[in-house]
C-alpha cells in the first residue's frame, strides 16, 4: 500500500535497500522541507493524486495508511498497510516537479493550498496520448469510476 523513498524510509528509521521493490496501486511517500518543516508528501502512484502533512504527525508508516483511508474514500486498498520501495522514474520525477511547483510559495500552516495546488497541476504522466495532460482530480473521477489506468 506504502512505497517508501530513500528520504522517507530513512526519517521511519527502515533501510531502503530492504524494502521490496513494486508497482502498482500503491502511495509513495517523500519528504520535502517546507521552511524547517518536514512534510510528507503522499502520492497514488496511478492519479498523483497528493495529500500534504507535517511529518511530526506520523510516528509510524501505519498512521500513514489510516491518514489515506481517512481521506481517500475512492481508494480500494482492502487489508494492512504493507511497505515498500517503488523506483519507477516517471513517478519520481513527477514528484520531483510537484516540489518545484511548491518550493518557497508557502509555508508549513498552508497544507491546503498546497494540496489544491498540486491537484489541479497538469502532468504529463496522466496523459496517454502525447500532448494530452491530465490533473490529479480528473485522474481520481476516472480512476473511482474504474476507468483509470
């Protein structure tokens, strides 16, 4: 359910090189540093749909998970918070550009416009025809109605 990146699995105090590596329906979870803050970034890895919250609220990656099912009523996980490691590079980067998008235009008490920000970015993983972006919050319409991916 929970693929975690180097930066994320090292502040939960788990070693990266042993998580398993997958694809699939799952959250990647990232830090980013929002003023001194560390905030997780927290991202469906098929909408890039992303939710925003202070890494002090999270003692373990299983208050993660409950953070997604409290949020998320879309998502169809069914079971325990499992966790792993997913390097796909085109997740990675799209990340990456969600933190350019976000760098220095808010601080750590912003958490919602942060988050309406980066879901109604436009994002060239969404698309599947060249030149055809998509927004996070079309990708989760499509993705509740079982059309996407």
């Amino acid at each position: 359910m929970i693929d975690l990146s180097k930066k994320a699995a090292s502040r939960f105090g788990l070693k990266w090189a042993d998580l398993v590596e997958r694809t699939g329906d799952h959250w990647k979870v990232d830090i980013m540093m929002v003023g001194r803050v560390p905030m997780l970034l927290i991202v469906h890895a098929y909408t890039l749909f992303t939710l925003v919250r202070r890494k002090s609220d999270f003692k373990t990656v299983e208050g993660i998970g409950d953070e997604i099912r409290r949020c998320c009523p879309w998502y169809r996980h069914i079971g325990q918070v499992t966790v792993g490691k997913n390097s796909n590079r085109k997740l990675t980067g799209s990340i990456g550009e969600i933190k350019r998008n976000t760098w220095g235009l808010y601080s750590p008490e912003q958490i919602n416009a942060m988050e309406i920000r980066i879901n109604n970015c436009l994002f060239s993983y969404l698309s599947k025809a060249p030149r055809n972006y998509g927004t996070p919050f079309e990708a989760v319409e499509k993705y509740a109605k079982g059309l996407w991916p």
